[in-house]
C-alpha cells in the first residue's frame, strides 16, 4: 500500500489527531504525548501527516522561513513509526517538504535544520549538500554560528557546544526527529556524534545541510 501525505496548518490540527499522533510512540522514547504536542501545534506553522491506509505511520511539525535573509526548512518535532517502511515513509515526509520549500523560494538554496535524537535521523539529510556535523569535517565559524542560531531558535540558546553541535538538556521535554530503522545501520562515526548527546534529558544534536536550488528544482531529493 502507498504512503499518503497531508500537510496542513498547525492551527488545524484536532485534539482528536494530536492525540492519534501522541500513539505513535506512546510505547516509546521519546513519548511526545498530547500535551506536548499541543504546544509544538502553537510553536509552528505546518503539520505534515503520513498515513499507510488508515494508519498513520509518521507525522512532523516545521516551518518555512528566512533566517537573516537565508530562506530555511526547520523541523521542530517529527517521529516515524518503527515498521519495515520506516524509510518510504521517511522519504514521502521530506520529499512533501522540498516541494514546499521549492514553492516557498524558488531559485534560492534553503538551509535545512532539525535536531536528531539518534544517528539513523541523518537519513533525512540524504541528498543534501554540506551536512554539517559530518564525517571528517571541522566546522567553519560560519557554520558553528549557524550552529548557535539554529539552537536559538529551537529554544536552546546558550545550551550548544558550537564544535560538537550537542545541545545539552535541561530537564524538560524537548522537541527533536525521532527515526529509526532496522534497514538503518549507521557507521562508527556517525554514531560516535550523539556519544555525549543525553536523550532522556532532553539533549539532542542540531544538524543542518542545504537543499540546492537546482536539486530542488531537478526533484531529486526527499521521495522524488
């Protein structure tokens, strides 16, 4: 069966559909219940769904904005159910959002950055340009103040470590991208980012790529 994608205003969304996207992971880290789901809905502008049949298989809130002038996709919050077709429905969620940010800034790159829970949460970056953290790379000090303005508007300003891209905790619950696949088998690398990253408190790795015009216009990236 196919994966369906909607997305909508975040101001749309019923009790009833917060409480079905709080069941994804009801069972599970990191537990986004109803609550605080409900404020994720006040925090940002879009809500992206997608459902197998009947079923819902994952859902993200995000944003299409400018960021000093640069045109941005952020993602506060997004979780895929743990299935076999964890990564179709992985890639008909971001593919639906490069389409949205090709309408939203045509013929412009678009920074796009999210806070990742665990390394299988890189697969969202597939296809994009200057990954940052990545593998063998130390960071420009443009990109460590990227690094600095994205926590900012994640709501973790002065809790980054602008050299590892680790947002320490505070306690409380924190938005993030929840994936993880059994298809997905991150390397040693790769891994050893989220080594002083606390989940459970809240911790969590800010990374960002960019989405090149021409790919986005090309419809080579997300489930294209």
């Amino acid at each position: 069966m196919s994966i369906q994608v909607e997305t909508k205003d975040c101001t749309s969304i019923s009790d009833a559909e917060l409480a079905e996207m709080a069941d994804l992971c009801a069972e599970r880290e990191p537990r986004f219940d109803i609550g605080f789901l409900s404020k994720q809905r006040e925090e940002w502008v879009l809500v992206t769904r997608a459902r197998e049949g009947s079923k819902l298989r994952g859902y993200s809130f995000s944003t299409l904005e400018r960021i000093g002038g640069t045109p941005s996709l952020l993602i506060g919050l997004a979780a895929v159910d743990r299935t076999s077709r964890a990564e179709t429905v992985l890639r008909a969620i971001m593919g639906d959002k490069f389409r949205r940010a090709l309408l939203a800034f045509p013929d412009e790159d678009v920074l796009v950055g999210t806070r990742l829970l665990g390394p299988e949460g890189f697969r969202a970056f597939a296809g994009l340009t200057d990954v940052v953290p990545g593998p063998d790379h130390k960071a420009t000090g443009e990109e460590r103040a990227w690094g600095r303005r994205l926590a900012k508007r994640f709501g973790a300003d002065g809790r980054i470590d602008d050299r590892t891209f680790v947002v320490s905790g505070d306690g409380n619950e924190a938005g993030g991208f929840d994936f993880a696949s059994p298809k997905a088998q991150p390397d040693a690398v790769t891994a050893g980012f989220f080594a002083s990253v606390e989940v459970g408190s809240g911790g969590r790795l800010v990374t960002f790529g960019w989405a090149m015009a021409e790919d986005l216009a090309a419809g080579k990236l997300g489930g294209h």
